[in-house]
C-alpha cells in the first residue's frame, strides 16, 4: 500500500469540532516529564501545543483536533458506521453522535472482559472479546506506549475492523529518535524498571512503556495508508495515523 502524506492546517477554518476561532495556549508539559524523556527546548514546545493548545469554545485540544480532522476526513459525518473507540479520548465523544453505533470502552484487570461498566466495555485492547470483521472505525489515542504489548494491540484493533475499515490513532513520538523501552516484564512477570519510571495522566496514574521514534513508523509500513500533520514544519507531534484493513 502506498503511504500518502497530507497536510492538513486543521485549524485554518476555525475549530474542526465547533468552528469557534479562539484558542489559548496552556503549559502541559512539566519539568519532570520534559527531562524523562529528555525533551530538547523546541521539542517541549511543541508537545505543549499539541496537548495544550484548547478551542475556548468547546475546550477541545490539539491532538483531538487532529484526531478529529482525520475522522471526517474519512467519514464527514459517520452516518452508518459502526465505530469502536478505544480507551476514551477525552471530548471526542460528542462528535461521534452520528455514528450508527458507538462502543467505548475501559479497562479494569480484575473485572470481566466484555462486562459493561458504566456504559462502558470492559476490554483489554490486546485481547478484544468482538468478533472478526465487526467494525468499520477503530479509534484510539495515547494508549500505545503503555501497553506492553503494543503490536498485539495494533493486531487485535485490525482483526476487529470490517475489509476496508479504518484504525485511525495518534501516539506520542519524535521522528528523530529510535524508540526505546522504559519497563519490560522477568520472566516471573515482574517488572523491570530500565529507566526511571515515567508517568502520564492527571495523577501520573499510567506509567510509559515505550517512547516511541521515527522507526515506529517504518516498522508499520505498508500497514499505514495515510499520515495526517497538521504543520509538519511548524511542529512534528501534532500528527495521526491512518491505517485501512484490506
């Protein structure tokens, strides 16, 4: 499959969610987080603005927006399609209303795959309890680099896609880098710390696995059908991933 490149200037027409055409600049990323991952001045920057950088009218942030673009894009307005969305990406919700179903899922070990909880499906996206060729939409959001095993996730959400069907994800990544591992699993299944521990989420609730480079990419690519940037020269992080089950 021949990989396209698009860029896509996301909030040139104002907000993609809601049109508005203000935005305000936030400071996300902290110190600790900035030198665990030994983010250079510009590269901070610009994971400020992808996480950051929020619509004042309905609060929705960069990434998403990103995220979001590359959905329409797809389907403009979801009529019909049947959609899997991983692990909740924050405020994405409303704008799949249209949709002709919509599972959204959670993850809690000690519960029962496939169990609703709160409106939510119980899964393990390694492990996902839906049959083959079930969904035309599968979309997900910084849930990669903590999952030991990513590829396995990646597997699962294409077995579940319809022939034609689309994953659409976005993961935290710098293009100059190799990817490198912070925790692995002994052979007891224990975890091995091989950095210091690294956590994303409110309350540093999820801890990083892997951080991810340029080579997650290559290592994907024919499995890619299109990559979405907003500004590729203006800042390399506020990118998505689209991906199309043959």
């Amino acid at each position: 499959m021949s990989r396209v490149l698009r860029w896509c200037g996301i909030d040139n027409n104002g907000c993609v969610n809601c049109k508005g055409h203000s935005f305000e600049q936030q400071s996300i990323i902290d110190d600790k987080l900035s030198q665990s991952w030994g983010l250079s001045q510009p590269e901070r920057k610009w994971f400020d603005e992808r996480e950051g950088n929020f619509c004042q009218s309905c609060r929705m942030s960069k990434r998403v927006r990103m995220l979001l673009w590359s959905l329409r894009k797809l389907f403009p307005e979801f009529r019909g399609v049947h959609i899997l969305h991983l692990n909740q990406t924050n405020d994405l919700r409303p704008a799949l209303s249209g949709a002709a179903s919509l599972v959204e899922t959670t993850y809690l070990p000690d519960r029962e795959l496939g169990a609703e909880i709160h409106g939510l499906s119980n899964q393990d996206m390694t492990r996902l309890t839906f049959g083959n060729d079930f969904f035309d939409l599968v979309i997900h959001s910084e849930t990669l680099e903590h999952l030991h095993d990513y590829e396995a996730a990646l597997c699962e959400a294409r077995r579940v896609l319809k022939p034609g069907g689309y994953q659409v994800y976005s993961v935290p990544l710098l293009h100059h880098r190799q990817t490198r591992r912070r925790i692995t699993r002994g052979a007891d299944g224990k975890l091995i710390h091989l950095l210091p521990l690294s956590t994303h989420g409110l309350e540093e609730e999820y801890p990083v696995v892997w951080e991810f480079g340029g080579d997650f990419i290559k290592e994907r690519g024919d499995l890619i059908y299109e990559i979405h940037y907003d500004d590729y020269k203006k800042n390399k992080t506020v990118f998505s991933i689209v991906e199309q089950k043959e």
